[in-house]
C-alpha cells in the first residue's frame, strides 16, 4: 500500500492532472496562509491540552480526562468524510492499531461533523477508534488548528463537489480543523504534534508511532 505520504502525494498529483488550474490555485492559498503563519498558534509541544467533552457517533459525551485514564492518547483532527486525504489517513492509522495499542495508547478522531456523519456504525466499528464531533470547530481553535477557509475552495466544495458543509457541519460550514495531530501523555501534556495548514499533507503513522516509543 506504501506509505501515507506516497498516498497522498499519488492524490495530488492525480488532482494535478486532472485539474491543474485548481491545483495551482490551490498552491497560492497554502503559500498565502503559510506566509501568515497560520497554525503557528496550535497548542506546544510541553503545553497542557485543553479539556474537552464532545458527542461521539451515538451521542454520547466523551471526555478527554476519560480517554487519557486509559493510557496517552493520539488526538487528530480532520476536515470530515468528504475528504479524500482524510479518509487515506484514517485508514492508514486504522492498519496500525495494534502497534498503537500495544504501546498503550489509544486513538481519536475528531472533525465538525454532526454525530453519524463522519462515517456509518460499522465504518466506525472497522476503524477501531473513537470518532467525535466538534460541530462548532471549538476544541479546534482551543487547539490552535481552526481555520477560516477561503471562499475559493468553499466554493469549489458547494458547487464542483455539491457539498453542503453548513448541513454536514450543522451550520457552520467556512471553520475547518487544520489536519493535525497531537500525543498527549496522561498527564494531559502534549508529547508531539504535526501542524500544517496544507490539508493535503498529514502526519506518518511511523513517526506517531515512533514518538509513542520514545
């Protein structure tokens, strides 16, 4: 299957040969939000993470002081089901669960979807991990990685693709997680993390992995 990061460069070209005007317009925003710094704000490595209790897929609330009782916990935020590059990294984490928990640490999911939307009961019982729902991307910007997103690319989501995020969001449809990544120990310091405001790059299981070693 290759690595996460073969994958997602596979997506992009695939996109780029496909829709090349896109792509490189895509390109720009990244460049122009990178030059702002965007998600230089998200919380440290050494910092506390913030609390947080958010519904899972049955609507039941789940805490993060829960969740670390059970040992460190890989937080990752991501854009919602729609998402391509998304999907490829859950799935790749999803292979690596074992190694996850036999390091003693669990992982979560979390994007604004409304709870159900992220993925069907049975999609959610394969993964093997908890999935919650940030509809008001609030733990997000807690967190450091919310982002406004440009009218260009919500519009090419509303008309290229007919999505409807403020339905699938449940109202709020122009705030996204950044897709990034954090290890917090149970003593709710975060150990690692990987930032970038490029939805088309994620971080690499082997580096999560590795950082759960050290």
């Amino acid at each position: 299957m290759g690595t996460l990061k073969a994958q997602t460069e596979a997506k992009i070209e695939a996109g780029r040969q496909a829709n090349p005007d896109f792509m490189q317009a895509v390109d720009e925003i990244i460049e122009q939000a990178k030059a702002f710094q965007q998600g230089d704000s998200a919380i440290a490595v050494g910092e506390k993470a913030p609390a947080f209790t958010l519904p899972d897929a049955d609507g039941q609330s789940i805490s993060l002081s829960d969740l670390l009782k059970k040992g460190p916990l890989i937080v990752t935020f991501y854009r919602g089901s729609w998402c391509p590059y998304c999907n490829l990294q859950l799935r790749a984490l999803s292979a690596r669960l074992d190694e996850i928990h036999a390091l003693g640490a669990q992982l979560v999911a979390i994007s604004p979807q409304v709870p159900d939307g992220s993925m069907t009961k049975d999609a959610i019982s394969d993964m093997g991990f908890c999935v919650l729902s940030d509809q008001d991307a609030k733990v997000a910007a807690e967190f450091g990685v919310a982002w406004k997103v440009p009218a260009f690319l919500t519009e090419h989501m509303r008309v290229d693709r007919q999505l409807d995020l403020d339905a699938i969001n449940n109202g709020n449809g122009h705030v996204l997680p950044i897709p990034a990544t954090f290890i917090i120990g149970r003593d709710g310091i975060v150990s690692w993390r990987y930032v970038d405001v490029d939805y088309r790059t994620r971080s690499e299981p082997d580096d999560i992995i590795a950082a759960l070693q050290c």
